[in-house]
C-alpha cells in the first residue's frame, strides 16, 4: 500500500468517525431529560429535633410531573409528606423540615410522579432519589 493511499483510507476513517460521532449525539438530543436531587440532614438528630429536606426534579417529557418527599421507617411502605405544585414539562422543588415521631432509622427520598393530567388518579414513579438515612437518637 503506498503512502498517498494509507493517508486516504485514514483520512477516510476519521471522517467517518466523525460524523458516526456527530449522528449519535443528535439522537440522544431527541430523549427525554429527567433530574432529580435530594438531601435530609443532619444524618443523626435527637428524638424531637427537625430534620431539614431539600430536593428538586424535573422531567421534559408531555405528562403531569410533580415532585414529592417520602418517608420510610423501618420496613414500612414509603409514605408521602410533600408535594409540589407540578406542571406539564416541568416538576417542582421542595424545602422543609419535619421531627421525626419516634427513635431509629428514618429513610426519605425524593420522587418525580408522573399523570396524564392534573387530576388524574393514575399516578406513577417516573424518577426516584437515592435514600437518604437519618438515625433518630
């Protein structure tokens, strides 16, 4: 293979890299975005201290989004303290504390719902946070 044909077929390839590169990166432009962050602290409070809850989520697809605060203790089911006000496109942010009503460890996490509308019954978990554990001492 002479030189003047390697530097073709190399100029070739990088070319077609390029645009296999530029291609992708214009379709992951057509998903759906979605975000979510959350906190609670202090991670060890004593029994009738408040624990402060920060998140935010947000969603960009077509349906009702809201984001909302739930708690656990122990093996319990997640229950929900809080929720935004929501929108379509959108989601919301929260900021509150809460005093925990009894001893150990109490979970919480943040959650983006989604519905067809405002005031659909159908509601589902789009997005959950990472749980954050809080010992209550």
């Amino acid at each position: 293979m002479s030189m003047g044909t390697r530097r073709t077929a190399l100029r070739g390839m990088a070319v077609g890299s390029v645009a296999v590169a530029a291609i992708g990166l214009g379709a992951a432009g057509a998903w759906a975005k979605s975000d979510i962050s959350f906190s609670a602290g202090p991670h060890t409070v004593r029994y009738g201290s408040a624990v402060h809850l920060v998140g935010q989520g947000e969603d960009d697809n077509s349906t009702y989004n809201r984001y909302c605060v739930q708690q656990r203790s122990g093996n319990g089911g997640w229950v929900t303290l809080r929720c935004s006000r929501g929108g379509y496109n959108a989601g919301g942010s929260l900021n509150f504390s809460v005093r925990p009503s009894h001893r150990g460890q109490v979970q919480f996490r943040g959650i983006i719902t989604e519905a067809p509308s405002k005031t659909s019954r159908h509601t589902s978990i789009h997005l959950a946070s990472a749980i954050k554990r809080v010992l209550v001492s």
